[in-house]
C-alpha cells in the first residue's frame, strides 16, 4: 500500500441520516490513544462513507467498468480518455483512469485497520456491541480488498495492510488476495453471530431490512457467496449462500428480486449524489443488438432499463441513441448485492457441483420472472452451453451494477466483447497505479499493464 496514503474521516452524511462527528477535531489520533463511544462509532459509519466512495460517479467504479464491458459509453467531450484510454488503448498507471480504485479502498482499510483495536478498548461497549463492530469492520475490509482485486485481477494487490506509513506491503497473488477476503468475512460472520440485538450505530438507509447483527451477517454471506464463485469454490458458495437472505421460494414478482443492500445516495447537505445520471453516459449498442440476435427482444430487463435517448450521443466516431433507465435521480441507490444475483450465483454453483437441473431451474426462476422470457429447456446442456446462457442472464439482470467485465473475463470470454473499431482493445485488467510503483523498486507487478 502506498506510503502517502491518508486518512480521511467525512463529517455528515444527512442524505442518509448519518450523523458523524468531527473527528478531524481534536484528530484522529484520539481514535487511536483515547477512543470513546462517539469516535469509534463515527469511524465506522465513516468505513460506510468511504466504502461508498465514487462508486457512483461518472468516472467511477460501475461507469468505468461499464465501459471496460461494452455496457455503457461516456460521451464526455471534454476528457477523450473515456474512448481513448477504456476502449482503444492501454488502461494508463498515471491516469485518474488507470490509477483508479486503488488509494481510496486503502485509506478505507487504514481507517478500518485504526478502529479496530479501539474498539476494545471503549469500556462502555458490551462484549456484544464489540462484536458486532468487529464483525462489520471485517466485513467493510473485505468489500474494499475485492474492489481492488476485482480490477487488478492478476497482477494482485497488498493484504499486509497493518503496517506503518511509511512500510510498503507486498504484492500478493490474485489467488491469495481472495482467500483474505474469504478469510476477513468468515471472521466478521463469527463476530457477527455474537453481536446481540442491534449495532451500536446506525447504518444508511442502503442497509435498510440489514442493519442489525444477524440480517448484516445475512449481507456478509452473500459477498462470501460472490467471492466462493471468483475462487471456483462452489461448494463454499452453496454453504454461504444457505446463509445468506437468498429467498427463492417466496419471490412472485420481479421486484422481489430487488431485496438486498444497496449504497445510498441523496441531494442532502454534505451527503454525496448518484452521477450515474450524467448526461454524458450512454448504453453500449451492442446491448440492444444482442438482445434481438438472441431471439429475446422481449427481455422485460432490456425494456425496464434501456430506453431511448432525446438526442443520440457521440463522440470519436462512436454514437449511441440509448440510455439507461435504472438511475433516475441523484437520490437513486446502486445494488451492492440483491436477490436476483444471489439466485444466479446458485445457479452456477449447483452447475458446477454436478446438479445442471437445479442449476437450470434457478436461471430459468430468473430468466422467467425478472426477463418475462420462456425457460430454456432441453435438459442437462454441456459447459460451454451453460455458461453462455448463464453469462446472457447476468448481463441482463445485472446490467450497469459493475459484473459484465469481471464476469467475461472471469469465464475467460473477454474476447467475446465487442470491438467498437479494428484498432480499439480490450483491456483485462488495472494497472498498478503509477504513485505505487513510484513507492517501490524493481516491483515485477509494476510492469504488467492493463492487457
């Protein structure tokens, strides 16, 4: 992790009804030598903030990762980078394009890795209350560890993360960042079990129906069941989703696929908005034409999100008459996690743990309530069968919530994404960010790039 990385507490959320403390005053450092009620709760209402992050913005997490999966366009004419830098060439270290997704999970993590050890030592908290602090800052740690390693894939990240500023942690392997994400969220699901009736703070309105210890640790299985799928570990999958709020037998309609956490957002004073309604963002065509090559132009998903644009938009030869409509405000939450993913994680585990007609009917519960499309039927179909439909189904029920890149790359699919010119590319992954590398010598990780 970066040396200069800094730690940053954000004061209000009111959009969400936060209230937190100034902890900039008297400073942070009381966090560490004299923590009090009021600061660790504020810490961990601030891991809620900073996990938020830019995941909403016009350059951030979902937009960009949009564009990497031939989702979305930004017709930006001010910053060519969103074609030249995410389509056409080389993601770039020393860009706020290349570089993103890096420093701010960190100093999320330095933030969880400070409140930690102060949460013990609050003698006003009860053994319970210390609990489910614990078990919700593990479970923050591992939300930010999988945002990085979800965009560096490869090339890994650092999960030393504890040390001082001013110590470099190494590079761990891909394989390795993800079994201490597993690891984070089996220790907060422990915690969690014995974090009593209520958290000692108040959670945003994204958590609604998961702001207590036992629904929140509901919430910490689904993302071990999502990160159980990344490691090919199905049957730890099924174990967590058995855990999770997944609730299939109940769901009648296609807004029962909607239950889940969401990151909120909201035009209140100090609050930040959803800018995923920037009018510069566009979908991808290629959403429409692939909808209509499938024989499925009648996927209620398509029709529910996509709709077309009062005026096309362009930019270096691209254009695109289409534009979302899943956010519709500045107040519009994002899904973190829902129903709908959950049930297509549980398709594919059962796939892949030798139960095809279990698989098959969870895509088709999807496929049939959520799309408003015929099952696919036919019996047991091959791999390679399965994980094109399977693919298909994501890409529509989860369509600009941040999977469709991670998810071709992750089936080794990415050349089945859409050139939008013969000379655009098809970045894999990010690149170190440029200030990282500059912190470390000779690091091999430091000269891979994004393809």
């Amino acid at each position: 992790m970066r040396t200069t990385i800094t730690l940053v507490l954000v004061a209000s959320l009111a959009g969400c009804e936060l209230d937190v403390p100034d902890l900039n005053n008297p400073g942070i450092g009381d966090l560490t030598d004299n923590p009090t009620q009021s600061s660790v709760t504020a810490a961990a209402t601030g891991l809620i903030i900073g996990g938020r992050r830019n995941h909403a913005a016009a350059n951030g997490y979902v937009a960009q990762l949009g564009i990497l999966g031939r989702e979305a366009y930004n017709f930006d004419q001010a910053d060519p980078r969103f074609v030249g830098e995410l389509l056409q060439g080389n993601l770039n270290a020393g860009s706020p394009f290349g570089g993103n997704f890096w420093a701010l999970p960190y100093a999320n993590i330095r933030l969880a890795n400070t409140l930690l050890p102060a949460i013990d030592k609050v003698p006003e908290f009860s053994a319970a209350e210390k609990a489910g602090l614990r078990g919700f800052t593990k479970t923050m740690i591992a939300l930010d560890l999988l945002e990085v390693i979800s965009t560096r894939d490869d090339i890994g990240a650092v999960i030393d993360t504890n040390r001082p500023i001013g110590d470099v942690g190494p590079i761990a392997d891909k394989t390795a960042v993800l079994a201490e994400i597993a690891k984070l969220l089996d220790e907060g699901a422990m915690e969690l079990q014995s974090g009593g009736d209520e958290f000692a703070f108040k959670l945003s309105s994204g958590f609604t129906d998961f702001d207590k210890p036992a629904t929140f640790r509901t919430f910490n299985r689904a993302i071990r069941a999502r990160v159980a799928a990344y490691q090919k570990n199905y049957a730890m999958a099924l174990t967590a989703l058995g855990e999770s709020f997944i609730d299939a037998d109940m769901m009648t309609t296609a807004a029962d696929l909607d239950t889940g956490v969401y990151y909120a957002y909201s035009t209140g004073a100090g609050d930040t908005t959803n800018a995923l309604i920037n009018p510069n963002i566009f979908a991808h065509p290629s959403v429409m034409t692939d909808v209509m090559m499938n024989g499925t132009a009648n996927d209620l998903r398509y029709t529910r999100k996509i709709g077309p644009a009062e005026m096309p938009g362009s930019a270096q030869g691209l254009t695109s008459n289409l534009v979302f409509l899943l956010y519709t405000s500045p107040g519009s939450p994002v899904p973190l996690i829902r129903n709908e993913e959950l049930i297509l994680l549980r398709a594919e585990a059962k796939f892949f743990t030798m139960d095809a007609t279990g698989a098959m009917a969870d895509l088709n519960l999807v496929r049939t309530l959520s799309g408003g499309l015929q099952q696919i039927g036919g019996g047991a179909p091959a791999e390679d069968v399965f994980v094109t439909a399977l693919l298909y189904e994501r890409r529509y029920s989860l369509m600009f919530e941040g999977h469709r890149w991670i998810d071709v790359r992750r089936f080794n699919k990415l050349d089945t994404l859409p050139l939008d010119k013969p000379d655009f590319t098809r970045n894999r992954r990010y690149p170190l960010p440029l200030g990282e590398c500059n912190a470390r010598t000779g690091e091999p990780a430091c000269e891979l790039d994004s393809l």
